[in-house]
C-alpha cells in the first residue's frame, strides 16, 4: 500500500464546547462560525484524492471541527469517504455519540474516533465544560463496542503536567486503542508565560511517561502508547532506545515533524494551512488545487530545513525538529529553539 | 518536485538509503499523521524503512 498523507479537515466551526486552550477559538480568533457546504466538500475530496495521485500516497481523513458530527451534511459526506473507499477518522466531542451513533460511523468506514482528555477530573472539566470528562469516560466504550479505535489525545502544559501518571492509569484501565499526547501550543506572549514548562521538567516528564508506559506493558496492557512529541526521539536517542542509522545521509530529512511532508489542515472556509497549530495559511483550496499548493513556493516556506537555528547543529536534525509550532507560538518563528529542547548542542 | 522535497527521504531518490534501527517503539513517522492526532491505524511508513516506524503495535 502507498504510504498515506494525512488530511485534518475541519468542516465546521460549530461546537459546543470553547476550551480554554483550543487555537479554533483563541484570541478571538473565530468571532463567525463557518460551515463548509456539501459541493465544496466534494471539491475538496476530488482536490486531495488527485493530489495523492500524483504524489503516489493514500489519503487518510482525520474529520474534525469544531465538532464534525455537527455539521448538517456529515453522513452524506460519511457516505462519500466510503464510496470513494477512503479511510477516515474523527477527531471529535462525546456528547453527541451513542450506541447508534458509533454503530453508523463504523459502517461508514470511519476506522477511529480520538477523544481529548486533559488531565483528570477537575482539570479537564475546568479546561473544557462540566461533565465533560465523565461523558468522554463512558464513550471510550460505546466507540470501541462499535468496532472502532478510540485514541485519547491530551494536550500537556504546565496546568495539568501532574495529572499525567493518573491519566495514563486511567487509559490503560480503560483499555483506550491509543493513547498520545502533544505540547500546548501557545496563543499568546502571556499564555506562553503561563503554560509554560522548563525543559529540564519536560524531560522528567518524558522519563515518567516511558517508565509508566512499560509498567503498563508488563502488565499485557493492551493500549498502544505512542511517541507522538518529536522530543521522544530525543528522549529515546539519549537513553539508547534509538540509534542514528550508520549509513545515514546528514542532509536528508528521515523523520520527525510532518509539517510541509506528510500532512496539510484545511479549514471550513477552504483556506490551507501547512499546520492547524500555528498560523501558517498557504492558500485556498478553491483557488488553488492542493497538489499546487503543496509543490508551491508558499509550502516549500514550511520546509527550509536549513533554517532550524539549534537543531541545525544538532545529530538528530534528520528525526527530531521538536515541535516548530510550539516555537512560534513562544517566539513567532518555527526555526528557532524549541522551548522545550533540553538537549546543549 | 521542489528542491526541499527531495531532501526528504520519503520524497526524495534515495528512499532506501537507510537502515532502520528500531526500537521495540519507535517515534510516530515523519509522514502521514496529523499534528493533532494519533497516527494512521497502520504504520505503513511513508519513510520506507528509513526512519523506522514499523511499530506492530501502532494503531
């Protein structure tokens, strides 16, 4: 099979949650909330199925919003990813998912459903609404009873860091398909400040994540724990887990962020962003075909590998790059040092 | 092609430049996966067997 190129679709701003660190709605971002309509929907399809064409890759959906369960028009477009036999997730909310509900999506082909925790209780109630953490407990089986993999995505800053070694019992014992977790992207010079976490913290954190994670595996856990934060390659680089191939080419990009490689965000209103986490719109998709937009000048902006001005000195450029969205969000510029990047170089 | 493309192992000539050295678990791969979402349910990496990510257990 091709490898697969990875599409975040948000069709909807419509939610009914605002939390407090979602990028949809920082900053007055998003004062009108827009839906992409049926015929453009199917535009888009066409857009990205010819792009993966000509790039030789599989289009793989992640269907996100606001939430995308919401949109008027999602179970023809449901029904249009399984004609087309597409494979496709959602990144969605719990509250409007039942036994039905997960029922259909599994026979419209939808093979995952990632629900977001951040933190436990009190935390995640705080961030996003109240009952928002005991309604997404209870779906993790009504998703995983229909036939899906339920993914648990959480977002970690330094309001929630130590929720984690409860969060990851909790998976585990819960079973969760998945379960990873990405840095919180700052919105803001202030918010920076306030969700900061040093990086010597973060690589304590990490080390606590690795140890619960093979505790959990001896134990015949069956969750998948994934190394999502491309500082994972630092951590495992350092403690031997992951060794620099000996025939490696020191200017060839092998792995790490996807940015401008393996994914592209396109938004309600067409607009095409080489990454939804940092403001980074290189066109739109109905001026603009997605495969010229991904070859295009705007794009190639997103992959000047040269330019990363601290892992350009560092072994682990061709896998590791941290998190460029995390950088501009503290600094305005995804090649400087990522904040969290406890590695001298 | 752009020019930073073909720097890109996945993209680029040379696919299969590189061995892998894999972990029992290995880092999510450089293609195919969102920045807010877990990986692709099959590992299928985008990277050949460049960078590794033939992870048996990756969903």
């Amino acid at each position: 099979m091709k490898p697969y190129f990875a599409f975040q679709w948000h069709i909807t701003d419509t939610c009914d949650q605002r939390c407090k660190h979602c990028y949809i709605f920082a900053e007055d971002n998003c004062k009108a909330l827009t839906e992409m309509s049926f015929d453009k929907m199917e535009k888009v399809l066409e857009s990205c199925e010819d792009m993966c064409d000509k790039l030789g890759r599989t289009p793989y959906f992640y269907i996100t919003g606001g939430d995308p369960i919401l949109h008027k028009d999602f179970w023809k477009l449901a029904e249009k990813l399984k004609d087309n036999t597409i494979r496709w997730a959602i990144l969605g909310n719990p509250f409007h998912l039942n036994d039905e509900i997960c029922q259909k999506l599994y026979d419209y082909g939808c093979v995952k459903y990632q629900l977001s925790l951040d933190g436990m209780e009190q935390i995640h109630d705080s961030f996003r609404k109240s009952g928002s953490f005991k309604t997404t407990i209870e779906k993790i089986a009504c998703i995983k009873n229909a036939g899906m993999f339920c993914a648990i995505m959480a977002t970690v800053s330094s309001a929630n860091i130590s929720d984690f070694p409860e969060l990851i019992d909790l998976c585990a014992e819960k079973e969760v398909d998945v379960f990873a977790f990405g840095r919180y992207c700052p919105t803001s010079g202030q918010k920076s400040e306030e969700y900061h976490i040093e990086p010597e913290e973060y690589h304590n954190f990490l080390d606590m994540c690795y140890h619960k994670f093979q505790e959990h595996k001896k134990n015949d856990c069956k969750t998948t724990f994934q190394y999502k934060d491309h500082l994972w390659t630092l951590y495992l680089y350092e403690h031997g887990l992951f060794t620099i191939p000996e025939n490696h080419d020191p200017d060839l990009i092998y792995d790490g962020c996807h940015c401008a490689i393996g994914h592209m965000t396109i938004l309600p209103t067409g607009d095409v962003y080489a990454c939804r986490r940092m403001e980074s719109k290189i066109g739109n998709v109905f001026e603009k075909s997605m495969y010229d937009l991904f070859v295009g000048a705007d794009l190639e902006e997103y992959r000047q590998f040269d330019k990363f001005e601290k892992c350009g000195k560092c072994e682990l450029r061709g896998y590791c790059r941290g998190c460029p969205a995390v950088t501009y969000g503290y600094t305005g510029n995804m090649y400087a040092a990522d904040p969290q990047c406890w590695k001298e170089v | 092609m752009s020019e930073m493309l073909n720097r890109v192992a996945a993209f680029g000539a040379d696919n299969g430049a590189c061995g892998t050295a894999d972990p029992a678990e290995t880092p999510a791969s450089a293609c195919g996966s969102a920045c807010g979402a877990t990986d692709p349910e099959t590992p299928a990496s985008a990277c050949g067997s460049a960078c590794g990510a033939a992870d048996p257990d990756k969903k």
